[in-house]
C-alpha cells in the first residue's frame, strides 16, 4: 500500500469520526458536514494524486459538487423570498 493511498484512507476515516464528533459537541448538522465534506475532499484529492484514472476524476468531482451542494443548502435561508431583494436597516 502506498504511503498516500495510506494517507487518504485515514483522511476519510477521520472525517467520519470528527463529523460524528462535531454533531454531537455542537448538535448542528452544518459544523458536522463541513468537516466531514471537508476531509472527504481531501481524501479524494490524495487519491486523486495517485491514481489518475476519469474514475478517480469524476469520483473526487462529485465529492466536490455535494460539498459545495449541501453547504449552500444548509446556509440558505429558505424563509425569505427568492424575488425579492433584502432590506438593509
């Protein structure tokens, strides 16, 4: 096993692990899926640098894509109106 290959499985495991950790200090979904994304990212680019296949590629995309998907989704304030523009008072 390569030493990167190595390194990116323990991103992702910890990623699960301080996701968890996260949810449970701070009882919030947006600090646990911030770190977990985060780490996945990470781990995705190390095996990105290793493997270079359009698997690997489109794989770490994805990744990307979901992070950036569920964060703005979690940060969105779903109560105001999506035409209208916002007062400053």
């Amino acid at each position: 096993m390569n030493l990167v290959v190595g390194a990116s499985w323990c991103a992702a495991i910890a990623g699960i692990v301080l996701g968890t950790a996260a949810l449970i200090v701070f009882r919030s979904p947006l600090p646990a899926a911030r770190v977990t994304l985060e780490l996945f990212t990470a781990a995705g680019l190390l095996r990105l640098s290793v493997d270079a296949t359009w698997t690997a590629i489109a794989a770490t995309a994805v990744v990307i894509l979901l992070r950036r998907t569920v964060t703005r989704s979690l940060v969105a304030d779903f109560s105001a109106s999506p035409w209208r523009a916002q007062r400053s008072t």
